[in-house]
C-alpha cells in the first residue's frame, strides 16, 4: 500500500480507452469500505459516461459562463476560472467521472447550527476518506484519476442536471493514463508535523 501512496498521480491526460465495468465496481467497493463518522456512510456515488457524461459538461460549461458574466458564485476565486476550462477538457477525456453525493448534506447555501456544521464537518471528512481509497485502487489496477472540486464553479448547473437530493461535494475521473507526471513537490514531516511528548 505504501508503494501504491507513493507512485500515485493526479492524472489529467487519459487514453480513449473504456474502462471494464468490474473495475469500476471494484474501485467504488473500495470507497464504500472507508472508515466514517459514527458509521453514517455519508456517501452517494453517481457513475456518469457516455451522453450523460455529455450532458454533464454541458452544465459545467454553462455554470463557468455564468461565473464570467458576473453572477459569479465565486467572485473572489475568478482566477481560478482558466483552470476550471481546463478541467472540463480533463473531463472530457476520462472515460468515466463520478459525482460524489452526501445525502445526509444540507448543501452550501444552507444555514447551519453549530451542531449541524459539526455533522457536515464529519461527513466530508468521511467521503474524502473515501474517495482517497478509491483513488488508491485505481492506481492499484493502474486506472489513473484526478480528484476535482473546481465543480463549484458550476454548482448550481450540475446539482440541477444531477437531480439528486443532497449535497453535491466533488468529482473524480477515471481513465487509463496517457502521461506519466512526476511527482509533486511536498512539504517535509518537519513543516507540517509537531510532536508533543
């Protein structure tokens, strides 16, 4: 498993190649077995391919043109913009892209309690659990992916063309990689970790 952590890699180039319908299915039975607040299992996942797929950046599209016109719901991120395009053109590519759904979620806009942001804080904890198992088993099977929340430009456009109840909190794209990258630069152990004895 440590090896698999190792090599890993945000993939953002993918082969036209399908992917098989078992590793798909293997890949999200290694998200349902995460680790999760109180057991709730907080987590929904939405497979979308093919037209659907389509559809779905069709949406995107439309939320980043909204985003420019001014009725931005991110009007401070708007640099962030260019690379929201590139990752629909990311999108594009994969073969497959699941939406990650909490249906126990009260959505962005929601006013919340102390008590209720508490629970949302758990349950997204909870679903990043497990999409990071289910990016370890794509690159256990050699499927490349790329972890995406740059959906918020477009937040509104795709919870409509989802119609799914719940909050939608991010997107993950599967696809045999057709690049390579290196890896990243990380900050050490000794600028992120304090050890108190």
């Amino acid at each position: 498993m440590i090896q698999v952590i190792d090599s890993r890699r945000s993939i953002r180039k993918f082969q036209d190649k399908p992917l098989a319908r078992q590793d798909i299915r293997e890949i999200l039975q290694a998200g349902i077995k995460a680790p999760s607040a109180k057991n709730r299992q907080p987590w929904r996942y939405v497979v979308v391919q093919g037209k659907a797929k389509a559809e779905m950046l069709s949406a995107f599209r439309r939320g980043i043109a909204r985003e420019e016109s001014g009725e931005a719901l991110l009007p401070q991120s708007g640099k962030h913009l260019p690379a929201a395009k590139y990752t629909v053109e990311i999108m594009e590519q994969a073969p497959v892209i699941l939406l990650a759904v909490n249906p126990l979620g009260k959505g962005i806009f929601a006013e919340l309690t102390c008590e209720e942001r508490v629970y949302e804080i758990c349950n997204i904890q909870s679903i990043a659990a497990s999409i990071e198992n289910m990016l370890l088993a794509a690159a256990e099977k050699g499927i490349g992916s790329l972890w995406i929340c740059d959906l918020y430009f477009a937040y509104a456009e795709i919870c409509e063309w989802l119609r799914d109840e719940g909050e939608l909190l991010a997107a993950v794209a599967l696809g045999y990689p057709a690049e390579s990258p290196a890896a990243r630069p990380r900050r050490g152990l000794a600028d992120v970790v304090s050890w108190r004895d």
